[in-house]
C-alpha cells in the first residue's frame, strides 16, 4: 500500500528497493526557501543497519503490512534475543542488530509484541511508555531548580537521566520514544 512520505510515522514498515525497513525518526521540515521535505531515519532490517534519507513531501513509500502477536522475552543468546509464543511454546531469535536499542525497555520474562510479516519475525514492538525501577543513581537530593537531572541506571541496564528527588527503587515512568524520564510512579 503506497502512503505518503509525510504520514509514516516512527515504528512503520516499508519496502524499498525490494528490502524491509522500519522508520526510527521523522522530521518534517518546512525551510525559508525550497519546498518541505521529511527527514527520515530508518534502520533495515535484514542487518540492522541505520540509514538516514531526505524525501520530497510529495515521495510516496511502500508500506507493509505487519501483524503483532504478543510474546514473552526470555533471554539473549549470544549475537540474538529470544522470545517465546506463550500459547504454542515456539520460541523465535530476532537478531541483536534489529533490537538491541530496543531491549533496555524490555525485562526478562515479560510480555511484549513482536513484528510478524508472515511467519517471519521482524522487530519488537514497544509500548509508548514502560514503567522500570531505579537500580543505581546519587542518593536523592533536596537541591532545588527545575530541570536539574541526574544519571541513573535502570533494572535492565539502560541509562537515563531523573531528577534529583529519585533514589534506588523508585520506578520510573519512561518514554520508550525518547529514552527520557516521564514521571516518578507510586506504587499502591
């Protein structure tokens, strides 16, 4: 089905030059002078391999149908990441090149989406916002300002930046768009 450049959005599949693709970033451009245009980062993914390509407004894509089942992540073996079908026990390897910016969302032995296009696996799919505990950053402070921030390392091993009032054990609401912390959440 052929769409606009303009209305493919982050995490849409399509196919160029006969090879899959999945749109990781989108910027519409309006200039002073010359006409719009998208801005478009996209990774392939055959191997992974991030790309990035200035389209005409008026450029049309391919894009692909893809069917979403829910899976259990299980592990990572070696160069692949496993996932488990929880109704019929098949287990898929979606190779680390197409999912490791992915992953640091994503717990062991939690449920998550997968990209099908047929019987193959193609990506992860991941929920707008995901809610991770706090593993590691600087004891909390009651230092005042807005917008000061501080590192911290989650359960899964992803670094972001929170405010100073989090500490270890805090669960954060993340942005699995932007990486970026959302809010503190309480647990009740």
């Amino acid at each position: 089905m052929s769409v606009p450049v303009t209305q493919v959005s982050r995490g849409n599949v399509f196919d160029m030059d006969d090879q899959l693709y999945e749109v990781v970033d989108t910027e519409h451009v309006k200039p002073g002078k010359g006409p719009a245009y998208v801005q478009m980062k996209y990774r392939s993914l055959k191997n992974g391999r991030l790309l990035e390509k200035r389209f005409n407004s008026s450029d049309t894509l391919d894009k692909v149908h893809i069917d979403e089942k829910k899976m259990e992540y299980l592990y990572q073996d070696g160069a692949s990441y496993v996932f488990m079908d929880t109704e019929t026990y098949d287990q898929v390897n979606l190779d680390a090149p197409l999912v490791e910016d992915k992953m640091g969302f994503i717990k062991p032995n939690e449920t998550c989406s997968v990209a099908f296009r047929g019987k193959e696996a193609l990506s992860v799919v991941l929920p707008t916002h995901v809610v991770l505990a706090i593993e590691e950053c600087d004891p909390a402070s009651k230092q005042s300002g807005t917008n000061v921030l501080k590192a911290a390392k989650l359960e899964t091993g992803l670094e972001v930046k929170v405010p100073l009032y989090c500490e270890p054990g805090t669960l954060a609401k993340i942005d699995t768009r932007s990486g970026e912390f959302v809010e503190r959440v309480n647990v009740k």
